[in-house]
C-alpha cells in the first residue's frame, strides 16, 4: 500500500513539474514576442531628403555617382550645389578614412519638427519628401556623427567634432536643437535662406532604401 502511494505522490509530482515547464516555456515565448513587437513599434530613424530626381532604391554618396555611368546626369545636377565650396575637395574625415564627397549625410532631427521649427521661425520651407532609415540598419556600415559649433564655424571639419556611431545605442534624439531654433530666428530677421544646421551622422557608402517609409511635408 505504501509503495503504491509513493508511485501515485511520484506521478503527480512529475505532473507538476510538466505542468510548471510547460507554463514557463510559454510565459517566456509571450514575453519574447511582446519584446520584438515593442521593438518594432519604437523603431529609431534617421532622415535623408529624396529629391524628385531621385530613382532606384540606393543613396549614393557624390563621389560613387561620379563612376556610375547611369547617373551621371544626377552627378552634374547635384555637384552645382558645392560650386564655389572647392574647400569641401580637401577634407578628410579621419574617423572613416575617406573625403567629404564620400559620405551620405543623414539628419538626426524628425523632418516634421524641423518644417514645424522653420515655420515658427517665419521662414517658408520648400515642400520636401524623406526616406525614414532605421537606425539599425547602418549596423556594420562606417558612420560616424557630426555636430557642428556653428553654419560657418571655421573649426567645424575638425576631428574633435566627429564621433564613431554605434547604432544599436544611439538615442536619435529627434527633436530640433535650440541653437538650430535660434539660427532660424535669426535667419527669418535677417531675410536669409536657411543652410543646415543640426547634428548629422555620416555614413561611407552607400544605403539601400528599397524597404524603408517615406514622410512629406508640403509648404503652406
């Protein structure tokens, strides 16, 4: 009788500790699931303008249009944009070891903030369209963030002004920086044309844009 007991006791306790498995293994599954879809839904992005000439799903930095046959066109109509600035040719970004014309720039500010803050600043931004990159996908690319003291700060190519990205921890602080709200303010007073100016991370290469979304702002 006693040994029957012990084999009924030794079953039920191997049931709870089946029932206790299988209760954990599920709670773990549940748990992972609402992680990745907490992931998904607080996606980090950087900004790039696509211009209405743009075509295909690459960006691809100036120097890199200049070798590809098919887009010269695009090369000649965006390198006007640096007429005047051959100082640009000189500079070298030491972080990742090549020149100015080899890099995308991407904005780290939410382009609906930045039109937001040039309106209240009383300037009249051109409607534009954004590709929204996610952050994570510059992982094992060369990037590195940018963040100039001024628009004409003489010392702002320097190397002090350049640090290595780490995408995976980098907060994409998205919102407009003051000094950038003042320098529009002044901008607007002045009745001058705004240049950018805001932190950017610069990535070497270029960036496949074929799965990412778009935003649009149009002017009023």
């Amino acid at each position: 009788m006693d040994n029957q007991a012990e084999a009924t006791r030794e079953k039920w306790r191997i049931s709870s500790y089946s029932l206790t498995s299988f209760l954990l293994i599920g709670l773990l599954f549940l748990f992972s699931n609402l992680s990745a879809d907490s992931r998904k839904t607080n996606v980090k992005y950087v900004y790039h303008v696509k211009q209405p000439d743009f075509i295909g799903h690459v960006i691809y930095p100036l120097s890199e249009l200049a070798q590809r046959k098919n887009a010269q066109w695009i090369y000649h109509r965006h390198e006007g944009k640096y007429k005047g600035k051959t100082y640009l040719d000189e500079i070298q970004i030491s972080l990742l070891d090549c020149g100015w014309h080899d890099v995308v720039f991407l904005s780290t500010v939410d382009p609906k903030k930045d039109y937001l803050a040039q309106k209240e600043a009383g300037l009249s931004p051109p409607p534009r369209v954004y590709v929204c990159i996610p952050i994570d996908k510059l992982e094992g690319k060369w990037a590195a963030i940018w963040s100039p003291p001024s628009v004409d700060d003489p010392s702002r190519f320097d190397d002090r002004h350049f640090e290595l990205l780490d995408p995976m921890n980098y907060p994409c602080k998205d919102e407009v920086e003051p000094r950038t709200q003042d320098y529009y303010r002044k901008c607007a007073l002045e009745g001058k044309k705004a240049k950018i100016f805001q932190t950017h991370i610069l990535v070497r290469g270029s960036i496949d844009i074929s799965d990412v979304p778009t935003i649009r702002w149009e002017s009023d």
